[in-house]
C-alpha cells in the first residue's frame, strides 16, 4: 500500500520495540491489569533520500505477543500471532 502511494520501493523501515507497564487507560482497552507489561513497537518507514513517509505506535499485551521476522533474499517478510499462517513455513534441510 505504502508503495503505492509512493510510486516506487520502500527504500527502509525502522521498528523499535520495548517494554512498558500498563497505564489504567490502556489496561482497560487492552483488557489486562493495569502495571502488566505492555510491548510498544514505534516503526517508521522511509522512502529514498532517506525521507520518512509513515511513523506510528502499536501496543501489544506482553502475554499474547508473538511477532516474527524473516529476511531473505526475496525480501523481508512479517508475521503476528495473528498472521502467522501467512509465512511461509521452511522445510529443514535434508540431512541423508
């Protein structure tokens, strides 16, 4: 989508990720307690010239984070306990 806007490649993406407690409003929206720990992944993506073109902030309770990240040479790939089955699953290498 992000490409499409811009006509052309995402030259590269940044994601910080870090821990937090929850505050009273976000234990409530998140339906947790409030002090559990929270994930807070911040993430910018950003054109050629080095030019930001998209930032934002998602909290993720900590007991149902899951988040995987695979880069290879076809790209650079993402997935969530919500997503997983959109990855592709790797076969082990064939050891006979």
């Amino acid at each position: 989508m992000i490409q499409k806007v811009l006509k052309g490649p995402v030259a590269r993406m940044q994601f910080v990720v870090s821990s937090v407690p929850a505050s009273r409003a976000e234990a409530r929206l998140l339906k947790t307690q409030i002090s559990a720990p929270l994930l807070v992944r911040e993430h910018t993506y950003f054109a050629s010239e080095d030019r930001p073109v998209l930032a934002g902030t998602v909290l993720f309770r900590g007991d149902l984070y899951r988040f995987r990240f695979e880069i290879g040479v076809d790209g650079f790939r993402l997935g969530s306990i919500f997503g997983e089955e959109s990855l592709p699953q790797r076969r082990p290498p064939d050891h006979a």
